[in-house]
C-alpha cells in the first residue's frame, strides 16, 4: 500500500513562489533577447495573463532602455479574458448570431 501522508517539506513558501517567477522571468527575457537580437526588431507586444505580472511587466519596460518599444495593456485589462470575449459577442450580438444553450467551447475558432 502506498504511503499519501507525506511530510511537507519545511519550506518558506513566499521564497519558493519568489524563486519561481525569478527564474520563469530570467528565461522568458533571455528568449525575448535573443529573438531581438537574431530579427532586429524594435517593438515588443506583451499581452495575456503573464502581462499583469509586476515582475514581468518591470522587466520588460527596462528593455525600452535598449531602444525597444514596450506596449502592454492596462493591468485592469490582464486580469482574464472577459473583455475579449464580451466584445465578440457583442459583435455576434449585433450581426444577429444567436446560440443556444448547447454551445460548446472551441479553443480554436475563428473570429
């Protein structure tokens, strides 16, 4: 029989998250250096759930010391994709498609 009451290692959980989204950052900057590097571009779009991230948002603004240009949206606009999806179907809305109470998610559909 298996064991499922593991001890829980004594960890300082804060320290843990910390260390995490330090290195997540570290190497999502380094590929976004790289990718300016080897494309020469100048502008840089961050967008989705990572773009209310303060940490990240930080880092990717001292890249406009390098000459590159950050855009990202407001944070009250990062926090989920409500907006999006309220703005598509109120243009569904409008062009008068209607669904019924059947529809499904279509992680893939175009807009």
């Amino acid at each position: 029989m298996i064991n499922v009451h593991h001890k829980t290692p004594d960890i300082n959980k804060a320290d843990l998250c910390a260390s995490f989204q330090k290195i997540v950052t570290e190497t999502l900057m380094e590929n976004v250096e790289k990718a300016i590097q080897k494309t020469g571009i100048k502008t840089i779009a961050l967008a989705g759930g990572v773009s209310c991230n303060s940490y990240i948002r930080k880092e990717f603004l001292a890249l406009e010391e390098k000459g590159i240009k950050v855009y990202m949206p407001e944070l009250k606009l990062c926090t989920d994709n409500a907006a999006m999806i309220a703005s598509a179907g109120y243009y569904n809305y409008i062009a008068g498609k209607r669904d019924t109470l059947d529809l499904n998610a279509i992680p893939n559909l175009k807009l």
